[in-house]
C-alpha cells in the first residue's frame, strides 16, 4: 500500500473512532512499519493544512485525532449549540496543575503544596480521564504516584508537557539578575 493510500485509510479509521487513536495500534492494526505510519501521518497533515480544510490533525502524546479546525469552530457551535461541558471546579484545576507540573506525585506532596485534602479532586481527575496512577513510590507505605494522560494533553490542546506554560515563579527566577558579592 502506498503512503497516500495508508494516509486515507488512517483518515477513514480516525472519523469513524471520533477520539484519539494510539499511533502503535494503529501502526499494528494496519500490519505498516512506524517509518510508513509516520509518513501517512504527516501526509495526511500536510494536505489538511495545505488545502485549509475544515478539519486537522492533532497529536497528543502517542495518540492522534481528526478535530474541527480552530477558527472554523465558531460556525459549528452556532449550528450545533452544543451543551457546554462541565468545568472542572477550583481546587481540581489546582490538583491537576500540580500533578501536571511535579509529576509523578502523590496525594501527599499534591497536598502538602495545596495546604489542603485532595482526596475528592485526585478520585474526580481519575474518573475523567485526565490523571492515572503510574507506579508507586518506593517509601515506607509505598503511596500511588499520579501522572498526567493524553487526555489531559488533549483537553488542554497540547501536544507534550513540554508545552505547559513556566509556572510564575520559575518566570520570576530567571529574570532576577544573579547577586553578585
């Protein structure tokens, strides 16, 4: 199967899963090397944004998604008027950020930072996807260490943590001149 052929085959599994898409599964579904899947990959991407169509791709971590172009976004809603999403409430967002920036943690560094439990907010993060347990911590009681997902990165349209934004006072520490004695 040649490059453009795999390219529409990968587009034509993408519409019909609606979500992410492990690039290794597809990679093994379609029995391609990563070499070929990569190149249909970007095939597909390069055509979507060289031809400005309405839809794009968009990666996250190892998974990939057909997704509404941003700016035409707008037009849909209005025709759709989809039912906005729950946000996440104050003290998840501080959990998850957190999480995000000091990963792998656990509930007990995430609370020694916030000052409070967060035993509603880690539980309330699992459920929707956007943090997992990913070992334990090598201490007295072993505690679960939580990580970010590639929910996460796609909620927050990002393709790899290296995206998130410098915390404030990581900002703040690289513009103070050094002191000099």
């Amino acid at each position: 199967m040649d490059i453009n052929e795999l390219a529409h085959v990968i587009e034509a599994i993408l519409f019909v899963a609606g979500e992410p898409v492990d690039v290794n599964e597809l990679r093994r579904a379609l029995e391609v090397s990563e070499d070929e899947t990569f190149q249909a990959i970007d095939a597909l991407d390069s055509d979507y944004s060289y031809h400005r169509r309405g839809i794009c791709l968009k990666r996250f971590g190892h998974h990939i998604q057909l997704s509404t172009r941003a700016e035409y976004a707008p037009y849909v809603e209005r025709l759709l008027q989809p039912i906005q999403k729950q946000s996440l409430s104050q003290s998840a967002m501080e959990t998850l950020a957190v999480v995000a920036y000091r990963q792998p943690v656990t509930k007990l560094e995430i609370e020694a930072v916030r000052g409070v439990k967060c035993d509603y907010s880690v539980q309330s993060l699992v459920n929707k996807g956007l943090i997992i347990e990913v070992g334990r911590k090598e201490t007295l009681g072993r505690p679960i260490l939580y990580g970010t997902t590639d929910t996460f990165l796609s909620h927050f349209g990002l393709s790899s943590l290296e995206e998130l934004p410098k915390p404030p006072e990581t900002e703040e520490a690289e513009k103070a001149e050094p002191l000099v004695p």
